[in-house]
C-alpha cells in the first residue's frame, strides 16, 4: 500500500528529501506523493522514512492503493531497474 499526505501537512520540507524513490513532489498546497513510485522504503529501510521524520504525523496509508510487500518488493525492483537503464543512457 502507498502512503500519502494529508492536508494536515505543514509543508516544513523535512519529507522530499528523505524518500529514495522520488515519490515525494509539491502539490497544488501540501506536498503529494505519487503510488506509482512509493514503496513504502521497501527495499531501502525498514520504515517509511517520510513517516519516521513528519513532525505532524500526516503520512498516513493510502486505502486507495492496497499492495502487499510482495507487491512493493517488485515496484522497487522495477524502480532500480528503470534508475540503472537511466543512468547506462
């Protein structure tokens, strides 16, 4: 399952730079993340790293986007797959 951001977000900035995939952008007024890119750190760390740093506790899961670890497992994969062909260009 993905995480996202709620209007409770503070825009304090602390979020974007933690997450290793690149989910976390600034939206229309709150910062967003986007499911397509969120592993929940699945392959990195063992923890969300946007959740452990919010200091307003506003990185809740997302119901919108169920996935198992399996499913985050292979969205990780793909990523780091698509980040070295990336990089080889």
């Amino acid at each position: 399952m993905a995480l996202k951001i709620t209007d409770q977000c503070i825009n304090c900035d602390v979020c974007e730079p933690e997450c290793p995939n690149d989910a976390i952008s600034m939206g229309p007024e709150v910062y967003v993340i986007d499911f397509r890119r969120c592993t929940e750190c699945v392959g990195h760390f063992d923890k969300p790293q946007c959740q452990e740093v919010c200091p307003v506790d506003c990185i809740p899961l997302d119901p919108e986007h169920v996935e198992t670890r399996e499913e985050l497992r292979a969205k990780y994969e793909r990523l780091e797959r698509e980040k070295a062909s990336a990089e080889g260009d």
